[in-house]
C-alpha cells in the first residue's frame, strides 16, 4: 500500500510541473489579451481573468468525466484556441506593413472596450481549462486504484491528485500574469510567440478530438503516448526560445 501512494506523491510532482507549464501559456494570454488597456483597467481585467481561470478549472474539475467523453466539448476549446492564435501570428506575419502591428492592436482593444476584452479573456480560459483538466486527468488514470471510494467520475485517490494539481496551476496563474505582464514591456517578440504557443495548445485539443473513441481518426491512446508528449513539448521549447531570442526583443532593449 505505501507504495502505491508513493507512486501517487510522485505523480502529484509530475503535475504540477505540468500544470505549470500550462498555466503559464494561460497568465501570458491574459497578459497579452489586456496588454492595450489602460493600466487601471488592465490590472482589473488581469483580476477578472484569474477569478474565472480558478472558476472554470473548478468548474471542469467536476464535469471530468463529461469534459472527457463529449468531443464537441474539446473540438470548441480547440477551435478557439487556433482561431486565437493563427489569427495574431498572420497578422503580425503578413499584416501592412505601412502599420505598426502593435498599434493595430492597441486601436483594436481601445474599440472593443473593457468588457468586450474581459469576454475574450473568458474564452481562453475555459479553453485553457479544458486542457489542463484533460492532460491532469490522462496523468491521474494512469495510477493504480486506492482504496477511496469514487467521486467525479473517477477513482477517489486520482481525483484528490487532479484537483491538487488544479488548485497548484491556479496559483502559478496568479503569480505569473503580474510577471509577463512586465516581461511583454521588454520583450514585445514575445506577444506573437504567446499566440503561437496559444494555436500549438489547440492543436494538442485537436489531437485530443481526432483521438476519441466517437471519431477514430488517430488511435485513443496516442495523445498520451511518449512520441506526441515528446513532439509536443518539443515545439513548445522551440516556439519560446525563438520568441525570447527573436531581434525585435534586443532592439527595444533598453
């Protein structure tokens, strides 16, 4: 028995790390989403968007099982996702160049307003939420049954490490928002690079769709296979160190 839960220790380990990962692609949208607003109204929508990350996450935590099985679910997260970012990284990629792509940017958040940002803060999250939710749980499944009874659709002791890796990726967010938000000051490159991290994260929900059992394109368990781990993290390491590198972060270096 003790090994067993130490097994479940190390896992919780391996979680968090995960849910770190995770959490950091959701604090450095929200940075990246509220960039243009005003500083009284950025810092606000910052709050409202890690008060709806904790809310969703919980939220997801007890419809795992529904999250899990309902593929519509996950192609919406995904869809939203790429939609997201390819949309940034085009333009940015091949907008005029007669305008700067950041000002673009700026008149674009300044028309929406303050709610209307809020709002797309909101559908990343739930989309972020998603993810994280469903990576967590592909994590936990893979641990032997305890002796808890189930809850949330699952064995009791790998729900308990879900929602502890839930509550450790919820605090990252809160810490991490505040520090890309500066980060994005001095490094500007990093602003497409977190939209390209964001359609990478949407292709992982749409690997995850064509891997259910309803569609059967790819084989159910190549999501959470060592290959597409490795492939995954792979291009994530490689998107963030070409954005940390990229020469628009040394010209505006200070």
């Amino acid at each position: 028995m003790e090994s067993i839960w130490l097994e479940y220790v190390w896992t919780l380990f391996i979680l968090i790390g995960l849910e770190g990962l995770l959490s950091a692609d959701n604090a450095l949208v929200l940075a990246v989403i509220a960039k243009h607003l005003p500083n009284d109204q950025k810092k606000k929508a910052i709050n409202y968007g890690i008060i709806m990350a904790f809310a969703f996450r919980f939220a997801a935590l007890f419809a795992i099982s529904f999250i899990a099985n309902v593929w519509q679910i996950q192609a919406i997260g995904a869809a939203y996702l790429l939609y997201l970012g390819l949309k940034h990284v085009i333009k940015a990629r091949f907008g005029k160049k007669s305008k700067n792509i950041h000002e673009e940017d700026k008149e674009e958040a300044a028309g929406k307003g303050f709610w209307p940002t809020v709002g797309k803060i909101a559908l990343a999250d739930l989309a972020f939420a998603i993810d994280s939710i469903l990576a967590a749980v592909a994590l936990a499944l893979g641990l032997p049954d305890s002796p808890l009874d189930d809850f949330g659709g699952m064995d009791g002791g790998q729900f308990i490490i879900v929602v502890l890796g839930g509550i450790a990726g919820l605090i990252l967010i809160k810490f991490a928002a505040t520090w890309f938000v500066k980060l994005l000051n001095q490094r500007p490159a990093l602003e497409t690079t977190a939209y390209a991290i964001v359609a990478w994260v949407g292709v992982k929900l749409v690997v995850i769709t064509l891997a259910h059992e309803d569609i059967g394109i790819l084989d159910h368990h190549f999501p959470h296979s060592t290959t597409w781990t490795l492939i995954f993290y792979g291009v994530l390491l490689a998107i963030a160190l070409f954005g940390w590198f990229a020469p628009a972060n040394k010209s505006t270096e200070k």
